[in-house]
C-alpha cells in the first residue's frame, strides 16, 4: 500500500463540563470551571464570581494496576494540598462507597492509593475528594477494571511516540503549544471513548529536543514537567482506564547517561506514571517498574525495557556502534525467558519501545533500532525472536518509527500502531518498510478466548489495517 498523505490536524478544543456523576451523594460539593478532564479551574473566581475550591488537580488521575485484584489511582495537586484528599471506592453500578481512605505521597503533589482485595475482572468507580475549609469537595470521579480470569473477553489501546514537551501546567490549562500537544489531545477522548480495560504507552512518552538530539534533561525537574503535561494531555482516558508505560528512548533513561541522570528521570516516572513492580503481579518484573509482565483474561503481557541496559550510545545524529550493540541485559532477558515458558495463556504480547537490534533503509537508522522485523534475525532481537516463535507469542508490539506498519516473521506479527503526537513520520527511505501508513492514532486490540483482532485507528477515525488472530 502507498503510504498515506499527512494532513494538517483540524482541531477544536472546547473546555469541559461538570463533573460526571461526582455529586450524586449528599454533603459534597463539586469542584467547578474545570470539568473531570481538566482536573480543576484555574483562577480563584468561577463564572459570575463563584468562589473557586481550594483544591485543584492537573489532568485528571492515572489508574494504574500494582497487582492482581488491585487498583491504583495516582492524583497531582496544582492548587492546595495533597495531603487534604481522600478517596473511596465502589463496584460500578452500587450504591454504597467504601470508607475514605489517605493517600501515601510520592511526590509531596502526589496523592496515590492502593485499592487491594478487589474481585477480578470488575470495573470499579473512585471517587477523589479534598477537605477545603472543612468541607468536603468533590474533584474527580473515574473508573477502572481490575485484571481479568481467563476466559472473559476485553479490549486494550495501545499507543506510542507522543513525544510531549516538559513545560509548566496549571489545573484547568487546555493550552496547546506544539504539534504534539495538539495531537494527543485530540486523540484523549476518541480513546477514552473506547472503553477500553487498559491502555498502553510504547515510550518516547516525553521529549527533550530542546536539550539536544537525545540528550538527558538537566536534572527531574524537567521529566515530572513532561509527565504532568502528558497527563494534562491525555485528558479523562487515563481516569477511566488502567495505563501501562513503556521507556523509550527520549524518556530520559537511556543506558548511556550517568547512573544520577538515569536516576532522576526514573524516580519522576515510578512518581507520577506508576507501573507493576518486581512484588505485584506472579509473573514479576523489575523493582524499578521498567520491565514487568501480567495476565489479563486469556493474554501474557510482558513490558520490555531495551533503553536502560544498552550501555553503548547507539545514535541517529552520530552513528557509532553496531545494531548488535542492542540489549536487555542478562537479568531481563532471564527474566523472560522464563516468563514466556512458565506461562499457558492461550495469547502471548510483547511490548517494547523497538527491536533489540536493527535493520533499516540506510546504516544510520539502523544503529538506531529501526526496522522493526525487519531486524528479527539482528543481535540479541534474533534471541529473542526465536523465544518468541519456542513459546508460542503472536505479537511484538513497538514503535520508535511513528507509522503503522505490520509484518509477519516465522508466524510472529511485528505491529507498529503509529504515533500519538510525534511530527516526524519516517519513511521507506529511513525504515525500510514498503507497507506503511504516516496518519497519526493509536491501535484497537480486542481479545476474546478464541480470537484477536488489532486495528489501527487514524488520527481521522477509520481503520487504516487490521488482522485477525485466531
């Protein structure tokens, strides 16, 4: 197929509304100007001169999953104290909230809970709450779903590249200041309308191009910026939906940085976009939360790290090294191996920023870890390619390259879902790829015990390819 022509984004952006479904119970006041998306207002006056809350969020809270039959939800204060918020709890649909329980604080403007004992595959609403001037204010209501048994179908986003600057942001802020805040924003709520379990980000979450081509930021500082404004970004589908990161390679936790510049940057990652750990889900993972793996209904998702553990710096712009360079370290590759062998899920994914290797449209691009397939029988990726097609996994999901691009390998599938905010769309020239499309969006992937289906959706709303797993 030709590769598609890039167009322009047409986007409006309309402030949100109230607060959905927040003040149903008697004694609580809602939050008002900035709608469950906008996670507060940003001035001290509302419309026709209403007192503001004391309290405000930036975006709305990340749900993520720290083990099986748990719920995290991690919210950040722009405007009051952390400290103020509460948060309860009920299954979707009752009536009755659990009793409110204090968050634990990561971040001094974080306010992060832990919902354990919950059953599985059931969706949950949460509900966050700050005590201003001793009464209490409703902020946020959301929901998430708790890791499915086996046999019970569900849907996942999955996407990759959206490359969001580090800048300041206030509560209420729907400011757009670059080509990639625009895209994700207008992507937020076509995926939150997906309704979907979970979403998955491939990494290059962040940018920092304004500090050089791959260059670490100055201290964290700069990495919780990226962070909240990504969150800003990605509106009320991370308040609805459990989020999965990947690390990429502008996420500021290459392998080459000083073990302080790697530090920095993890330590505003495990704060402010949570993930599973080494303790939380049987299938284990890294302490520092950048590889992990899980079982939801009948797929293994296993989350790779390829940035972290390659030493050498492998670079576009200053090409030294060779794609052979690329790994994931003893440890994690261990580490899976094992996993894919101990586990008997009917379907098996891989999630990482690119290949563990390359092979591209010109040596440059492929030191960098283009190709995706392409680089199947490349370094370590050869490696890991043959457990792959041993323990029977049906999808190696990446990105790296901004396009939509799928390959089969020895019966593997190499799906690309595009990019979620990056400008740059790389070509056959540079990837090496034949079949491709440039839209930006993000991929549809529903599973059932008996089937798979992955669809790539344009920024423009239709499907540009799909397959079926069966």
């Amino acid at each position: 197929m030709a590769p598609a022509r890039w167009l322009p984004p047409v986007f409006v952006l309309m402030a949100g509304g109230g607060l959905t479904g927040a003040c149903r119970d008697p004694g609580l006041t809602t939050g008002s100007g900035g709608g469950s998306g906008a996670g507060g207002s940003a001035g001290a006056q509302g419309v026709g001169g209403t007192t503001e809350p004391e309290t405000a969020l930036i975006g709305a809270p990340l749900v993520f999953a720290p083990a099986r039959g748990a719920l995290g939800v991690s919210a950040v204060v722009g405007r009051g104290l952390a400290a103020d918020l509460v948060a309860s709890i009920r299954e979707e649909g009752t009536d009755t909230w659990s009793t409110d329980t204090v968050p634990t604080h990561p971040a001094d403007d974080v306010a992060e809970w832990r919902f354990t004992d919950l059953a599985e595959g059931t969706r949950y609403e949460y509900r966050v709450v700050a005590n201003d001037a001793g009464e209490p204010t409703a902020l946020y209501q959301g929901t998430g779903t708790t890791a499915r048994p086996p046999g019970e179908p569900f849907e996942f986003v999955i996407l990759s590249d959206t490359h969001i600057p580090p800048r300041e942001v206030l509560p209420g802020d729907v400011s757009i200041e670059d080509y990639a805040e625009d895209i994700l924003l207008s992507l937020a709520d076509p995926i939150r309308n997906e309704e979907a379990d979970f979403l998955i980000n491939l990494g290059d979450t962040l940018d920092f191009h304004l500090f050089g081509f791959n260059d670490p930021p100055p201290d964290g500082s700069y990495t919780r910026q990226g962070y909240l404004n990504y969150r800003r970004c990605m509106k009320d589908s991370i308040g609805h939906a459990v989020h999965f990161p990947v690390v990429g390679n502008w996420d500021g936790e290459n392998g080459y940085y000083t073990a302080d510049q790697i530090a920095y940057s993890r330590e505003q990652r495990m704060r402010y976009v949570p993930a599973p750990d080494d303790q939380g889900f049987p299938e284990g993972g890294s302490p520092n939360q950048d590889y992990y793996a899980l079982t939801w209904g009948d797929a293994l998702l296993v989350v790779l790290n390829v940035m972290s553990y390659t030493e050498v710096p492998l670079l576009l712009d200053y090409p030294m090294g060779v794609p052979e360079d690329w790994t994931l370290g003893p440890e994690q590759l261990a580490w899976l191996e094992t996993t894919l062998a101990d586990s008997s899920a009917r379907w098996k994914f891989l999630f990482i920023h690119h290949a563990v290797g390359g092979a591209a449209g010109d040596y440059a691009n492929t030191i960098y870890g283009r190709g995706g397939g392409l680089a199947a029988n490349v370094g370590e990726q050869a490696y890991v390619h043959d457990l792959m097609v041993t323990h029977g996994v049906q999808t190696f999901f990446y990105g790296h390259d901004h396009v939509f691009t799928d390959m089969v390998v020895d019966g593997v599938h190499y799906s690309l879902p595009g990019s979620a905010g990056a400008p740059w769309k790389f070509l056959g020239v540079e990837t090496g790829y034949t079949d491709y499309f440039t839209d930006s969006g993000y991929a549809r992937v529903e599973v059932s015990p008996d089937s798979v289906s992955v669809q790539y959706v344009s920024y423009y709303g239709y499907v540009l390819q799909s397959y079926v797993l069966e």
